[in-house]
C-alpha cells in the first residue's frame, strides 16, 4: 500500500472522529489533531520525495500505486506523485490547517460545518494524487459539492444565490470537464487496444489532431472556470463575498489551484498539440484576466470583494504561465499557485478575523484599525506586501520566474502580453496600498472600534501559520523551485515534443 | 588573494537586527531596541571600514586596475538554462565607497535617532525598520547581479514606504508613502522590463559579465528595433526608468518632496544620502553599457541636466526647509546622473563618472549634514517653515556652525567636499556639451542662493515667537552633526581619481582653474543676493517674487506636475477605467451569466407543473396516457 492513501483515510478518519465527538471543543479538536496529522504528513512527504530524488530515484511518479477499481471501464484506483504534486498537498495542507484555527469561532453547527470542510479537503488531497482521470473528476467533485452546504448554511449576505450561482458555475465547468475526460478515453487508444483513463498512459500516445482540437476547450474552459479564467469568473466574487471565512480560505487558497492545476496537468499536457495551436486566444483572455482583475479590485469598497477580483488577476496570472509553455513559466504558474493559495487564505483570514470585531467589511467604514489590532494589521501588511509581489515573500518569486519565463518567447505576440501582465504589479500595488490606507491607518474613525480586541490564540496560530509560509518560500525558494522542477521535466518534453519548440 | 567571505555579515547583521526588533517589538524597552539597532549598525560601519582598507590598500591590483572581486555567492533560484539569480557580495570600487557611505550615515542616522525619535511612540518599530532599510541599501549596492539589485531595489522601496508612514495616524504621511511606493512601483517596472529585455538578449544577469570588457551586450541586440533604437538602448532606457524613478528624475520626481512627511533622519538618511542616489548608482554599474549605448547615455544626461535646474528653480520658492532640501537633493542627483551622461570611458575621458561618484560621496555628507541640522532645528521650534524661523544662531550654536559648513560645501566654497565634486562634474560637462555647461553654471549660483536663503531666514533675522526658547539638541543629536561636518570639510580631499574610476584605473588628476574660479565667482554671486535679501528681514524679496508673476506661483507650485498625475491616475485611471471595469464586470459578464440563470429558471418554471406532488394529478396522467396508449394500441392493431 502507498502511504499517500492516507492523505485520504486521516481526513475520512477525522471526520468519523467529529461524528462520534460529543461537544464543540471535541470536534474543533478533532479537527485539529486530523489537520495536524495532515500537515505532518506533507512534511513527511516532502521530505521523502527530496531523499528519494536525492537517492537518484528518477522514475516519473513516485509512490505510486495502480488498483483495479472496475474493470469492464479499465477504471483504476491509481494515485502516486511527482514534485508538482507534492508542492500542492504541501499547500493544501497548510491552508486546511490554518483554516481549521480560522473557523475557531463558529458556533453554528460546529460538527456538520467541520465535517464538510474536511471532506472538501479530502477531495482536494484526492485530486491531487489522482493519476487516473476517473478518479480524478470523483474527487474533483467531492471537493466542489460540500462548498455549496458551506456556503448555503454558514454564509452570510445574499449567500443562498451565492452559493447557487457559485455551484451551478463550476458544475457547468465540470460538464465540459467530464466531456473533455470522455473525449480523452475514448481516443486513449488510437492504435486499438483497451481504452484508459491513466494520465500517465494518455500522455505517452498521440491523440490524433482533430480530437485533440476539439477538446482542448471543453477541458481548459471547464478548469478554468474554476480557476479564474476571464470572463468566466464571476462566481468567484459573489462565493467568496458570502462563504465563511474558512471557506473562502479554502476556496480560494486551495480550490481555486485545482482548477490551474487541472489546466496543466489534464489540458495542456495531455492534449499539447492543440495547446500549442490554441494558447493564443486563451493567452489574450488570461492577458485580459490579470489587468481587469486588479483594475477591478481598485473600485471595490468590500474588503472580499477586493480580494477576489485581486485572486481573479493572480489566478489568470497562473493561466497565463501555463499558456506559455515552456519550462520556467510552467515553474512560475506552480510557484503562483501556491503562492497566491497561501497568500489568499491569509487574507481571507485577516478580514474574517477584522469582520468579527467591526462587523462590517466595508472599508469606507473603518479606519486606523492598526492602533486596535497591530497584530492582525501588521499581518494584512505583511499580506499586502506579499500580494504585490515584494521580494522576501512567495508572490515575488513567482511573478518573477512568470515573467522571465514568459519573455523567453521570441515574438511580439508574446512579449507585449507579458508587458501587459507584467504591468499589473503596478496596478495591485495601487490597490493593496489603497485598502491598507484606508482600513489600517489614519485616525481611527468608529469611536466603537476603540474596544476591538486584538488576534487571540487561535487567530494567531493561523496566521502565523500562513505567513511563515510565504516568507519559507519567498527567502529561500530554491528548493521548491528545483522541486517543482523536477516534476516539470518530462511533462515539459512532452509538451515542447507535440509543437513547435519556443524559444 | 585575500578572502572577503566575511562581507555577508554585512548583510546579516542588520537582517538579524531587523528580525529580532521586529519580533520583540514592544517587548523590550524602547531604548534596547535602539541600542541594538545602533549597535549593530556600528559593527557594520566597522566592518565597512575594514573591508574599504583591505579592497583599496591591501588586495593586489590587476595591471594596476582595481579587480572585481565576488566575496561570496550563493544561488538563489535557477529561472531557464543560462539565467539564474544569485544572491552575492560585489566588491568593486563603487560598491566599496557606497558600503562606506552607507554605514557611516547610517551609523549616524541611528545616534541621531536615539535623541530625535526619544519618546516617539513607534521608537522600537521606528529602529526596526531602519535596520531593515539598511539592510536593503547594502543588499542592493553589494549586488552582484542585476537582479539581486532588482530584489533589493523594491526592498529599499518598501522600507522607504514604512518609514514615510512612520506617523500613520496622519492622512498626509499616509498619502505621502502611497504615492512614493506607487510612483517608485512605476518606475520599477520599466526597470523589470529592462531587465528581462536585457537578460534575454545578452543570456545573464551577471554585472562582471555584462560590463566586462567582452560583455555580450557589446555584440548582441545591436540592430535596430523600435524607434530608430535598438533593443539594447531600450533596455538601458527601460533600466534607466527604473533608476530615474528612484533618483527622484523628472517626470518621476514627484514622491520625493511629499516624502518629507517621514521624519527627518529618515529624510537624511533615505531621501538624501543613500536611497535616492542609488538610481546614480545603477547607471554606475551598468556604465559600460551605457557608453556603448550613447543615445541612452545622451538622455541620461539631459534627464539629469533638465532636473537639476528644474529642482533648483523650485527649491527658491518653497517656505518648507524640508522641502527646499529636498529639491536641493533631487538637484544635486541631477547633477550626478549629467556626470554620468557626459562621461566618456576610461582615464580620463571618464572624468565624469569619477566626478559623478565623488559628487555621491560628498553629496551624502553634507546632504545629510543639513537635513540632520534641519531636524535639530525643527526639533528647537516646532515648525517646518522658514518664515516661523529667524534668529536661531544664538540659541543653536552648533547646529548652526555645522548648518553653515553644509551650506558652504553644497555652494561649492573651496576648501570644503562639495567644492571638489562639482568642480570635476563642470569639467567634465565643459568637454562634451557647452548646453548642458552653461545650464550647470547656472544651478550652481541657484544652489547657493536657495541654499543661503534657508540658512539666513532660519538663523539671522528677527526672532519669532516660539513655544519656548530654542534650546540646542541633546549630544547624541550634536555629535553626528559635527562628524558629517567634519566629512563636509574634509572629505573633498580625497584622491577619488585614484580609487573610484570608470575603468578602475588609477589616473591623475588636476584642477581646471578656468572653469573652478568662475563657478566660485558664481557661488559667491548667489550667496550675495540672499545676503542681500534675506540677512535683514526685509520685503525686498516678496517684491521679486510678486515681479516675477505667473512664473514665481508655477515654481511655488512646483510647476503643477502634482496636479497633472492627479488628474492622470484618480480622473482617467480611476474614474475612466477602474469603474466601468467594476460596472462591465457586475453588469455584462456576470449579468449574462444570470441572464443564463433567469431563462433556466423560466423555463423550468413553465414545465414545473408537471412534478406537482399530486397523486391525483400524477394518477389522471399515468391513466390518460394509458388510455392514449392503448388508443394507439388497438388503432395500430386494427390496421
């Protein structure tokens, strides 16, 4: 047995924990210690990955285990990981950890609320060993169904049309997903043979053109929406605005990257021929994606909504890196990834915690909250900082490794929308300075906030949680980066193999 | 061979300080953490010292010419096959004299500090970010690639923000950080697409490389691209963007004077002496580059000119002594950046760029020297502006002298630094562009005429009415003004011509007497008109200013550049394109996707009749469609 099939058996096993526990703190604790064990395992993961590479281990997939899970279908259970993988569970990891301290205080129907959370974790842990397509969209799935219970029950403001609007979105995405999956099964065997569903083994023959082109939307659209992708966005505002704060963390931290990640490892690796013809018109949108998003979030006055339209222009930033298609833009799109998951879920955090003590988000309302709370402003500082890409946290080095990847093409197509892109840092530092003016400094405007209470125990434990990873990554970046690497190589020959080499 | 492994404690040391401050906040009392701060600034000042004496006296030159050394480097992140990004220590001339620069105003800085920022609220937070600065600052000067410069570049950049809004229950040292953080973020990116343009074309981001003699950037993107340029002048000029907005270069200027908001030592030790030259300093590093690329160099030289007399001209006219010295510096930077853009390369055709880093060095000292007086004064009487001054050189007699030797030094008065540096700067313009020349004559009486018109209100004239009698500053804030006085004095006597040269060979130097006597004339010839109008209060002035007309309120004004970027970025940007993005995003790509939603709900509305829940209904159904089926049936049969 491959031990990655516990990322999947502690979130089961916690979640029958919650079920048997009998108060409040049981289950938070419960959840806790699952999480724990969640996050030690990723450690653990990631070490034996690095040894094992170390050991000059070099097969593709490592720890990898294949099990017949219906067989009329060639249907397998087949799970294993390379360092791309790895780099995501180690994220995912940290934002269900810190999401778990960041829900400390919901009272409302605590076990129900962190039976859901753990179980959308669990798909997402899933998904992300998956290497086979079938399980793959089954995780996928049990990721994106909880979010709509989250959202329903535990959310706020118009949150029944959010949570509609939000799930009704990505199942339309997950439609054109599952039409994208079948069309890959069925041409999994151009030379005859059973039909499969392993990505490794899809990888490795030539889907003839015509398929290849008719697909190649229905899956990079059908991620897509989940990952941001201009103009099929919208439900990212509205679910986020309504969800509780450990759901927008998670969201947008975690769930959010399954749709890049869907991109790169289902679309363009497996299809790359039609990739490669067809990068341009998502690159314009993706191009689109990353301006409008941040223009965006300079006219919002919801502090949620401002984080979401500022994901939607870091997400489209991922897309666009996936488009480009050649190794250190890939890098950079994985690095962004985990970045901005990272950096999202300390947001979402930061206003959840400012939310409970001013009971408002909107920013016109308060002011000079940094002399009431200097802890929790000090960290949305730090956040901001990181989210506008300053060098010493994760959103530099991956913005960077983006744009030098990006400019390696040779055209002009390319580089004026790697300018363009490129140009957003200018933009998101307009905005996050504009909403750190406004809510942290100055004069404390509400005389009420005087009485706000700073970070307690568990909101620190969150985001302390959430910041040393960033600051882990964006100081010393190399190891994750050659990681991420390593992983990258033969997806990469692949890619370069089915198109035009690029310079 | 001598090992300079040592110099990343340069770097550490104040990270360390600035982690552990940072960390313990409030925790100690606010005095340790200035104790800290200072010390460890100290041990740097020291190791700076050491590392100048061994770079310049000890180590072997190559051919007589001072060698780059890498003392220490370490991958950072691998990007493609041949880029990388590697985080090292540089030790070349420049980056020498800047680690000393640095730390001895930094050093200063922090004394300083310990009796200036005494009682703030924020002293510990105030310390912490310091060391955070000058760790940057090092980082930056010390870099051995292009990119590690970029790294610390932005680093330089937000400590200069946090320290701007030092005091951030104030809206206008709120405003004032944004808008340098944003106008400096601008900037950058020019120098982010600079540096991707450059290290595609020439395969690294490595200064020994790229200004070697053999650097690829000689051979490499030399055709034409854009523009009648070719794409390696973009680079330089998207690279000199990136250090024009940090230097403070019109039209990118603008931050500086609104970053007076941070307090003083910041001001002197940021906004004068080491932040804002280090766009000088970049054009330094890349210099061979640029004297490949002349029509770069050619706009570096007149973006520096056109800046300095445009600093000038403003700084007659403001009331603020904070901002007067600060468009003093952006003056004065401006001349720097003409040094560099007339210098040729190489003995002493690069009598220029000598000239530019000399002018750096003794800028930093007197520069500082003032904005350091300027705090102590401001620290007497409260107050920012000249006319609430007169008569302090009775109760500030130290401030005072030291005042006076910055402003002789700034006014180019042999024998103090700034005569020396200027001096090499006009020479070196006299043999490549009479214009630019001619405008420099020009500033250099301006600058001593502004610079005697802030010294004469402050300290002669009528007394005020102050708060309390102005009393001189407690010794910690004296002590590093009488040392930078003594650097203002003494430090134009060192043989810059034999150290810190564009080819880092030694030539020698001599004074062009023709041109040093005339600028002195000039001097002498400003420092006589403010004698004249501001030594005894009189209104002789505000009738100049009142004949002047239009163009005294413009230069009051500073030439309304503030107003035309307001109107740019909160009318267009913000009005004409961030809020019909808001309202396309809501109205047209969400309101289709309701859209979507509003016709299946219709839809589904119209047919939902179907699925009552009804037995009856269902009943009346399964019956009638039995009955139509069996209709169907026995029709079908019967035929």
């Amino acid at each position: 047995m491959s031990f990655l099939l516990l990322f999947i058996v502690i979130p089961v096993l916690t979640v029958i924990g919650i079920f048997f526990s009998k108060t409040h703190m049981q289950v938070k604790w419960t959840a806790v210690v699952g999480m724990s064990c969640q996050l030690i395992l990723a450690g653990f993961l990631i070490y034996l990955f690095l040894a094992a590479r170390a050991a000059g281990n070099t097969a593709e997939i490592l720890f990898s285990q294949d099990m017949v899970w219906y067989k009329n279908l060639n249907i397998h259970f087949f799970i294993g990981v390379d360092g791309v993988s790895v780099a995501m569970i180690g994220l995912t990891s940290i934002v269900i950890f810190a999401g778990i301290f960041a829900s400390w205080d919901v009272t409302d129907l605590p076990r129900e609320f962190f039976t859901s959370l753990i179980l959308l974790a669990a798909g997402v842990f899933g998904f992300f060993i998956s290497l086979d397509l079938f399980t793959l969209f089954l995780f996928y799935e049990i990721a994106v169904i909880p979010m709509y219970l989250l959202i329903g029950i535990w959310g706020s403001g118009p949150r029944h049309y959010s949570a509609m609007k939000l799930t009704l979105m990505l199942m339309g995405g997950s439609a054109l997903i599952m039409l994208g999956l079948l069309g890959l099964y069925f041409n999994s065997a151009p030379g005859g043979g059973p039909l499969t569903f392993n990505l490794i083994q899809i990888s490795k023959v030539a889907i003839p053109m015509p398929a290849q082109r008719f697909f190649f939307p229905f899956l990079f659209i059908g991620f897509g929406v989940l990952g941001a992708l201009f103009p099929f966005h919208t439900w990212s505002p509205d679910g986020h605005a309504s969800a509780p704060t450990a759901v927008s963390m998670l969201h947008a931290g975690v769930l959010m990257k399954l749709g890049g990640y869907g991109c790169y490892r289902v679309a363009v690796f497996l299809l790359p021929g039609a990739a490669h013809e067809m990068a341009w018109i998502f690159l314009i949108l993706t191009t689109i994606g990353v301006i409008y998003g941040a223009f965006g979030a300079i006219w919002q006055k919801d502090l949620k909504y401002i984080n979401a339209y500022s994901s939607v222009s870091h997400c489209a930033l991922v897309l666009f890196a996936v488009l480009m298609m050649n190794q250190t833009a890939m890098n950079g799109a994985i690095m962004q990834m985990i970045s901005h998951g990272i950096m999202t879920a300390l947001f979402f955090a930061l206003i959840g915690m400012i939310y409970g003590r001013t009971h408002t988000r909107l920013i016109n309302e308060m002011g000079g909250l940094m002399k009431v709370m200097p802890f929790l402003g000090v960290a949305y500082v730090i956040g901001g900082l990181a989210s506008l890409g300053l060098p010493g946290f994760s959103g530099f080095v991956a913005e960077m490794t983006i744009f030098v990847g990006s400019f390696q093409h040779n055209d002009v197509f390319h580089r004026v929308c790697t300018i363009i892109a490129a140009s957003s840092i200018v933009v998101t530092a307009v905005y996050i300075l504009r909403v750190v003016g406004i809510l942290l400094l100055g004069k404390i405007k509400n005389p009420e906030f005087n009485h706000i209470i700073d970070a307690k125990w568990f909101d620190r434990m969150s985001v302390v949680t959430l910041i040393l990873g960033i600051t882990a990554i964006g100081m010393a970046p190399l190891w994750l980066s050659d990681m991420i690497n390593n992983g990258l190589v033969p997806v990469m020959q692949r890619i370069l193999l089915a198109g035009p080499i690029l310079h | 061979m001598i090992d300079f492994s040592y110099t990343i404690w340069i770097l550490l040391i104040p990270l360390l300080v600035f982690v552990i401050t940072g960390l313990t906040g409030n925790r100690f009392k606010p005095i340790v953490t200035g104790i800290i701060g200072t010390t460890g600034l100290g041990i740097n000042f020291c190791l700076a010292l050491f590392t100048a004496y061994k770079y310049f006296f000890v180590l072997d030159k190559v051919g007589g010419a001072f060698q780059k050394v890498i003392g220490i480097s370490y991958t950072w992140l691998h990007l493609t096959d041949k880029l990388h990004i590697d985080i090292g220590v540089l030790l070349d001339p420049i980056s020498v004299m800047m680690l000393i620069v640095i730390t001895t105003v930094s050093f200063m800085v922090h004394i300083y500090s310990l009796g200036y920022m005494k009682g703030e609220k924020g002293f510990a937070r105030f310390f912490s970010i310091l060391s955070l600065f000058s760790f940057s600052m090092l980082g930056l000067v010390i870099a051995t690639n292009i990119f590690q410069m970029y790294i610390f570049w932005e680093l330089v950049g937000v400590s200069s923000f946090l320290l701007i809004g030092f005091y951030y229950e104030k809206d206008s040292a709120v405003a004032a950080s944004k808008k340098a953080f944003i106008v400096t973020r601008f900037a950058d990116l020019g120098f982010l697409i600079g540096i991707l343009v450059l290290s595609y074309t020439t395969g690294t981001f490595d200064f020994i490389t790229l200004t070697g003699p053999n650097s690829p950037a000689f051979t490499s993107g030399q055709g034409i691209m854009f523009l009648g340029m070719s794409t390696m002048t973009w680079a330089m000029l998207f690279i000199f963007m990136g250090g024009a907005g940090k230097s403070a270069m019109f039209p990118l200027h603008i931050w500086l004077p609104d970053a007076m908001e941070g307090p003083t030592p910041v001001s002197a030790l940021i906004h004068a002496a080491t932040m804002v030259v280090a766009g000088v300093y970049l054009v330094a590093r890349m210099f061979p580059i640029f004297h490949h690329e002349q029509s770069a160099l050619e706009i570096v030289a007149w973006v520096g000119g056109f800046t300095s007399l445009f600093a000038a001209v403003i700084a007659c006219t403001q009331y603020d002594i904070k901002r007067v010295l600060a468009y003093s510096t952006m003056s004065q930077i401006g001349y720097m950046m003409l040094a560099l853009g007339v210098s040729g390369y190489g003995g002493e055709e690069g009598l220029g760029y000598m000239a530019s880093m000399f002018h750096l060095f003794t800028h930093a000292f007197f520069k500082a020297l003032l904005f350091l007086g300027a705090g102590a004064i401001i620290h007497a009487v409260h107050s920012n502006y000249m006319n609430e001054m007169g008569g302090l050189r009775k109760y500030l007699p130290i401030t005072h002298a030291t005042f006076l030797i910055a402003c002789l030094a700034i006014s180019g008065i042999p024998p103090f630094a700034g005569f020396f540096s200027k001096d090499e700067i006009l020479v070196a313009a006299f043999h490549h562009n009479k214009a630019l020349f001619a405008m420099e004559y020009l500033v250099a009486g301006m600058t001593a005429f502004y610079m005697f018109r802030l010294y004469f209100n402050v300290f002669w004239g009528k007394d005020q009415h102050y708060h309390h009698t102005p009393h001189e500053a407690p010794v910690t804030m004296t002590l590093p003004l009488i040392v930078l006085a003594i650097g203002s004095t003494f430090a134009g006597f060192i043989p810059f011509t034999k150290l810190v040269t564009s080819d880092s060979m030694p030539f020698e130097a001599h004074t062009e007497w023709g041109i040093a006597i005339p600028s002195i004339f000039i001097a002498l010839i400003g420092i006589g008109i403010a004698t004249m109008l501001y030594m005894k209060s009189s209104d002789t002035s505000k009738k100049i200013a009142t004949a002047l007309g239009g163009f005294y309120t413009a230069a009051y004004s500073k030439f309304y550049i503030d107003e035309v970027y307001l109107f740019i970025t909160k009318k267009i940007l913000f009005n004409y394109v961030s809020r019909p993005v808001a309202w396309f995003d809501r109205h047209i790509v969400d309101g289709t996707m309701n859209q979507f939603a509003y016709v299946t709900n219709v839809v589904s509305d119209r047919i939902k009749g179907f699925q009552s829940g009804q037995l009856q209904q269902y009943a009346l159904a399964f019956i009638s469609g039995v009955i139509a089926l069996a209709l169907l049936f026995i029709y079908l049969w019967t035929n």
